[in-house]
C-alpha cells in the first residue's frame, strides 16, 4: 500500500511539474489555475480604476483573456506630443513610433525587472497596454512577452 500511495503522489507531482507552474506562499499554482482566476484579479484591480498613471496617462480599465492581461488607457494627444517634441506639436506617425520604443522600453524594464511580478512572469503572463485618445481613437498597442522581451532584459544586467 505504501509503495501504491508512493507511486500515486510521484504521478501527481510529475503532472503538475509537466504544467508550466510557480511557487505562491508555498504553495504550487499551475498555469492552468493562474488563467482561471485572472479574470477576478482583472475585476478586483479594476474597482480601483480610472487612475491617473502620469500628466498625460489615465488608465482606464484592465481586463484579462487567455495569458494576457490588457492594460486600457486614454491619452491626452496634445500632452502627449508635447511630452515627445518638449513644445506644442502634432501628433504624427513618426512621433507616435519613436514615443512607442521609448514607452515599450519602459514598459519592459518594469515588468522584467519587478520581484512582485515574478509569478507572472514565470507563468508567461503577456502584458498588453492599449492607449487611445479622448475620443477613443487607438494611438498605440504595446506587448510585453516575459518569455521573449525578459530574457534580454535580464541578459543585459
């Protein structure tokens, strides 16, 4: 019985370890379990929210499917190109283009480099931020992939 209940508890430790898991207060939590409660975390942050992240920065929501969470945001347009160009301008393509690299850099550092957000990473949780304007239309769509974007943050300290 002994060698029964042995062989049991290394099956069901091999099958949890065949999952992409983390270690959580102790306790092992599978990617499997991860997906099915971000959701709540999504609806618990969100109570909190809008929050104004910087001057030009309001995030609105934050919703989860699959492995991503999707960070919403509204841009001001006007403080945003000001930001960028250090006077009043446009907003054009290439302003938007060089503020994504500096604002996907950012973004990256941030979640590479955050011990509160190892568990996230370790179980391939993508952060998606999506900033619209005022009026809702789309500026930029960032992705942060800890299992592509990380490795070169983390190879570069």
């Amino acid at each position: 019985m002994k060698y029964l209940l042995t062989i049991l508890l290394l099956t069901l430790s091999s099958l949890a370890l065949a999952e992409r898991s983390t270690i959580v207060d102790g306790n092992v939590v599978t990617k499997s379990q991860w997906l099915a409660i971000m959701p709540r975390v999504a609806n618990d942050y969100s109570e909190r929210l809008p929050m104004t992240v910087d001057s030009v920065t309001l995030l609105m929501s934050l919703r989860a499917y699959n492995d991503t969470f999707t960070y919403v945001y509204t841009l001001d347009r006007a403080g945003y190109s000001k930001l960028i160009h250090g006077e009043d301008a446009e907003l054009t393509p290439e302003t938007i283009a060089y503020g994504r690299n500096v604002q996907r850099k950012i973004l990256v550092n941030i979640y590479c480099t955050n011990p509160e957000l190892k568990n996230w990473k370790a179980l391939g949780t993508k952060l998606r931020h999506v900033y619209s304007d005022k009026v809702g239309v789309h500026i930029m769509t960032i992705l942060v992939d800890p299992d592509l974007d990380c490795q070169k943050v983390i190879g570069n300290v």
